[in-house]
C-alpha cells in the first residue's frame, strides 16, 4: 500500500522544488519518491489551471483558434452589409 502524505508536507515539499532545489535532492533529503514529488507537481499545475497542453488540448485550441478566425471574417462581412443596407433601402 502506498504511502500517505498529509497536506502539508506535499506543500513545503513543492515549496522546496518551487525555490529550485532538484526533484532528485528533495527526493534524497526527504526520503520521498522522485515520481511522487513529480505526480504531486503535475496535480498541483492541474489544480491551478497552469498545466502544459496536451496533444488533446493543443488541438482543441488550435480548432478553437481557426473557428474564431472564421467567426471574425463572418461578423467583418455582415457588419459591411450592414453599412450599405441604409443606402440601398434609401434609393
């Protein structure tokens, strides 16, 4: 069964890796797992909304970007036939 960490120690150890003390030497000092240090890390970026982009979510973005290019020429163009609907209606 794994070992239970409280809170608080995953906090003051992400402190220490935060300040830039290796992975590996808080790992050493603290007797604590590299890959544990790492996964409370990542759940930490989670958690924050500051984890890196996944090839998923990069992709997402990237179809995101391109449908509000897409929306942007469409709402340019109505607002131009919006411009010369007035004088077409007054002639």
């Amino acid at each position: 069964m794994p070992k239970r960490y409280s809170e608080d120690i995953r906090r003051k150890v992400l402190e220490l890796v935060s300040t830039g003390r290796t992975v590996a030497r808080v790992s050493a000092d603290l007797g604590i797992a590299e890959q544990t240090i790492y996964n409370w890390r990542r759940q930490e970026l989670l958690a924050s909304g500051h984890a890196p982009l996944t090839y998923t979510g990069l992709t997402e973005l990237l179809e995101a970007r391109r449908r509000i290019t897409e929306l942007e020429r469409e709402l340019s163009r109505l607002r131009g036939v919006g411009e010369q609907l007035p004088h077409a209606v007054s002639r």
